[in-house]
C-alpha cells in the first residue's frame, strides 16, 4: 500500500512486488479465504526515480507466511506537457 503522491509533473507506473507468491500455512478455512495481502504502507511522496522497498506483510492472525517481507518495485514516468 503506497500512501503519499510523486512529486509535481511525474505519474506512477505498475508496481511490481517481489516474490508475487508467498507460501500460507493455517486452519484450512481461514487461508481459503485468503485473496490477497497487504504490505505496511510505503511512503512515496516526492518521488522522481524509480526505487525498490522492503516492505513487510501484513499477516491476518492464525495464519503464517513466508517470506514476511516482499520487496516493491515503485517506478515512476515524468509526465508530458504538450
């Protein structure tokens, strides 16, 4: 979860995180239910290079995830006045 905006006249591009899978160990009907994760928010603001994070997961309870953390690739594109 990124929180914050790039700085004036730049946009953010994809973010890619990885690794894109994790390995969830639990009760069988609270992984089921598992759709996605959440990371700790990441702090953007002013940005104007592309940067990678280490950011940790969020981990709902009875459950546990390798890794813990994932690395979030943040890119940035300036954007063009016409």
């Amino acid at each position: 979860m990124t929180t914050g905006n790039v700085d004036s006249g730049y946009y953010v591009r994809p973010i890619s995180i990885n690794p894109s899978t994790v390995t969830i160990e639990g009760p069988p009907d609270i992984v089921a239910g598992i759709t996605y994760l959440s990371t700790d928010e990441i702090n953007i603001t002013g940005l104007i290079t592309d940067k990678t994070y280490t950011a940790n997961l969020v981990i709902p309870a009875s459950v546990s995830i390798t890794p813990k953390q994932v690395q979030v690739q943040v890119s940035v594109g300036q954007s063009s006045t016409q």
